[in-house]
C-alpha cells in the first residue's frame, strides 16, 4: 500500500530523528568510558580536602569535589551510592590491598606509595608545619625532642620527621585529623605536623586563640592527590581524566573554592595558562 506524500515525509522524518537519536546515545556512552562500572570510594576526614557537615549527611571539600567531577565525566558509579569513611590509616591499608578503588584524604604523592597504588597527577602542592598550644614555647623542630606529638593512625614517627629526631619523639596516634588537633588543644601532645592549608584551618576557625602555628618547615614541600588502585584499566582511564582535569582549569577552579589565596606553582597550572606565559 502506498502511503501519501506528506505522511511518507513525516516518518523519513521520524526515522532520520531515531537514527540521530541513536547516534548521539551511542556516542554519549562511548564519551564515558567507566559506565556500568561500580567503583568502592574510600575519604578520610581532612579539611578542607574532605569535610563533613556536623549531622554527617553531606561532604564536600576539594577531593570531593574532584571525585564528583570524575564521575561525571567518566559515568562510573559509587559501590551501595555513598562514600566509605573511615581513619586515614585504615583508608591507607585498604586501599593497599585492594579493597578501594578510589582513596582520598589530601594524601602525599611519592615513590613508595606509587609501588601500591596509581597515583593521580598533582591537585596542589604543600608545606608541612608544626601547630602547638598558643602558649608553647616550641619554635623549631629541633624543640620537639622529648615531646609527644599526635599523628593519625597508621603514621610513623620518620613519616613527620627526620630519621635522626624520630627516635627522640613519642607519638600519639589518634583516629582521625580532627582528634590530632584536639589532643593538642586539651594537653594530651605537645604539637602535630601537618600540611599547612588544614593547619590554617582549624587556627583560623574552631581553634582560633587555642593553637598557633610555630614553624613551617622548610624542603618539607609535597605534592598531593589521589589514590586509584592499582594496575587497573579504571585507574588509567581516571588518571588520564584527571589529567584533563587539570589542564582545562576544572582542579583549579576546585581548589580556589575552598582556598581563594592559593597560588599554583607554574608546573601545576592549567595548560591555557602555560601557553599564555609561554608567548
């Protein structure tokens, strides 16, 4: 049976307009490479890289926000639809072995970890200092001889300082960041070292007038980022975006919501402003 002219037009149209469709659904789940990909996401509490409101019912902060962001661009979904939290030592030791595939807690990049797990490009780089009582007397790492100094679980005393002063401190390993900070506001330490922007934080905020930053330590400067599991065609495929990440700006657009001042070492810049200083 033929059909009418006007009626044949409109299913071409019809069929054009599903082709299109189809195309366009085909290469949108091509454009992510992790759909239908169930990865376990493991946070350690470390402000303002990982902050939790007062109820626990929302996170945020810049590893979060990178996350979110991975996500979104590579269509993978969070095992059960939420994040693992859990203390920085128990994050370090699962994810070592393999039981997450994404960790984050404004961890340090360096060789030893890169034996463990697939280490993402840099999102920024630190400095390590020493936060005491307001009233210590403490000035220099050379002062933390015979102190107790707080550090989260997992840590060593070589992790914080040299080889040689490690064995002249004590450490009270403590389970998360928060707790490190309030044991040295109620007396149970003498001082932490930690990296400079959370320090910042809690001086400038809840432990305003209670702690103090006594040093910056100098050569202490890090690299931070994220862990992904290793060996793992989801690991490449995340440093790769990442990557991108970072050149197109998105990192820093993250890290300036939480730190405004924060001034990018030239090798961590997006890539348009490499070019632009460049010519």
């Amino acid at each position: 049976m033929l059909l009418p002219l006007t009626v044949g037009r409109k299913l071409c149209k019809i069929a054009v307009l599903a082709a299109t469709l189809a195309m366009f659904g085909s290469a949108h789940a091509s454009s992510l490479p992790l759909k239908g990909e169930t990865l376990n996401v493991g946070l350690s509490p470390v402000p303002p890289f990982v902050q939790i409101d007062g109820q626990f019912t929302d996170l945020e902060g810049i590893d979060v926000d990178i996350i979110r962001d991975l996500q979104r661009r590579t269509g993978f979904s969070i095992k059960n639809n939420r994040f693992r939290i859990m203390s920085f030592g128990e994050l370090l030791s699962l994810g070592e072995q393999g039981f997450m595939d994404i960790s984050a807690a404004a961890i340090s990049l360096n060789a030893d970890r890169a034996q463990l797990f697939d280490q993402s490009p840099a999102s920024f780089r630190s400095h390590s200092v020493i936060v005491v009582p307001s009233g210590s007397s403490i000035a220099h790492t050379n002062d933390l001889i015979g102190k107790t100094i707080a550090a989260e679980e997992g840590t060593d005393a070589t992790d914080i300082v040299s080889e040689d002063l490690a064995h002249k401190i004590k450490i009270s390993h403590e389970l998360s960041t928060f707790m490190t900070f309030y044991s040295v506001v109620t007396g149970k330490s003498d001082a932490l070292i930690t990296e400079a922007p959370m320090a910042m934080g809690a001086v400038n905020n809840w432990a305003k007038g209670r702690l103090k930053i006594a040093y910056h330590i100098k050569g202490s400067e890090n690299d931070i980022g994220i862990m992904f599991k290793k060996g793992t065609k989801a690991s490449k495929i995340l440093c790769e975006t990442f990557q991108q990440m970072r050149d197109d700006g998105t990192i820093a657009k993250i890290v300036h919501k939480y730190l405004p001042d924060y001034q990018f070492p030239e090798d961590l810049q997006p890539k348009e402003h490499k070019l632009a200083s460049a010519q």
